[in-house]
C-alpha cells in the first residue's frame, strides 16, 4: 500500500509541475504590443549595410544629387556655346558677351548670398560661391589667353571638363554624406531605447518590491 501511494504522489506531483510549466510558458508568451516592439527594435538594431533607406529620404537625396548633375550639365553647354561663338563671331563681340555671362553670373551669386543669409543656409552659400567663381572664371579667360597664349578652345574646353568632375564629385559627397547622417540618426535612436530599458526594468522592479511590502 505504501508503494501504491508513493506511486500515486509522484504521478501527482509530476501533474502539479507540468500544470506550473504551461501557467509559466503561458505568462511568458509575449503580448502584440512587445511583439511590435520587437520587430521595431530589431530593425533599428540591424547592421548599416542591411538598412535600406525610406522613400522619402532617398527622393530627397536623388533631388540634390539631379540638381548637381544639372548644374555640370549647365556649365558644360554654357562653354559649348562660347566654343560655337569663338567660331562664328568677331573677337571683340564675344569677350563683351563674355562679360555679359560673367555679370550675369556675378547677380546670381549676390542673390545666393542674400538667401543664405536670410534662411541661414549653408547649400544656398556654397551655390553662391560656385557661381562667383565661375563669374571670375568667365572674366578671366580673354586675359589668361592673351597672357599665356593658349587656345581659346582647349581651354574652354579644360574648364568645362573641370567643372564637370567637380559638380559629379559633389553629387557622391552629399549621397554619402546625407545617407551616412540619416544612418547616424538611427542608431542614435537605438542608443536611446537601448538606455531606456534597463530604466524601466529598474521601475518594475520597485514596483513589485513595493507590492510585496505591503503584502507582508
């Protein structure tokens, strides 16, 4: 008999732990809202190379990179033209079209300044500076021909190739950079999760610490 019910005990009590293992596994199973917090932790805890940047912020990065690339577009049909112009026109009326495109260029640089200024913007300064050196750049080029005796076309022809590079090598830097900045945002944001749970563990903590106080 005593068997029998040293048997039975034990029958029971592996019952009563399985019981305590599912109301276990039960209360640890995650509610959707930690699940959606998960899945939100787990993207911004995933590595540089595996994110992918959101629509809105690569429109805007394509936008400035177009707008580079149609500045170098630009510059190098404005030396087209000139080229065409040392061509079919007389000297003399070409270097005061020339000065014509250089005060032109000279207006839009002063109303970039003024911009920047205003709205304190650095990109809008840096246009102004690009187009007062091509201002200077236009001024300059009858006085450096007749000065060091070069050709008219070469010449063109060498500073469009140098305003071109420039204007693609801008377009790189500001993907990279503005990519690399939106990158940093992120996981300046997991930082900060990151520092906030070990607060609120800490909380629940004194919670169920003050609960059991007054239980007691």
């Amino acid at each position: 008999m005593s068997g029998k019910h040293a048997v039975k005990k034990e029958k029971n009590e592996k019952k009563d732990n399985n019981k305590k293992e599912k109301k276990e596994k039960k209360e640890k199973k995650p509610t959707k809202v930690e699940e959606n917090v998960k899945e939100k932790n787990n993207k911004l805890f995933k590595p540089k190379t595996q994110l992918k940047l959101p629509q809105d912020v690569s429109q805007e990065i394509l936008k400035k990179m177009f707008k580079s690339l149609l500045y170098a577009v630009c510059i190098t049909l404005y030396f087209i033209i000139l080229n065409l112009a040392y061509l079919n026109m007389n000297l003399e009326r070409l270097t005061n079209d020339i000065q014509v495109f250089s005060a032109a260029f000279l207006v839009v640089a002063i109303v970039c300044f003024e911009r920047a200024y205003k709205n304190d913007n650095g990109s809008i300064a840096i246009n102004g500076i690009e187009f007062l050196v091509l201002s200077l750049h236009s001024l300059s080029i009858m006085h450096v021909i007749t000065l060091f005796q070069y050709n008219f076309r070469f010449y063109l022809l060498t500073s469009s190739y140098v305003f071109s590079i420039y204007y693609v090598m801008k377009a790189i830097i500001l993907y990279t950079k503005d990519r690399r900045d939106y990158l940093k945002s992120l996981s300046d944001i997991s930082e900060i999760v990151k520092k906030e749970k070990p607060v609120k563990k800490e909380a629940k903590k004194r919670k169920k610490k003050k609960e059991v106080n007054k239980n007691d």
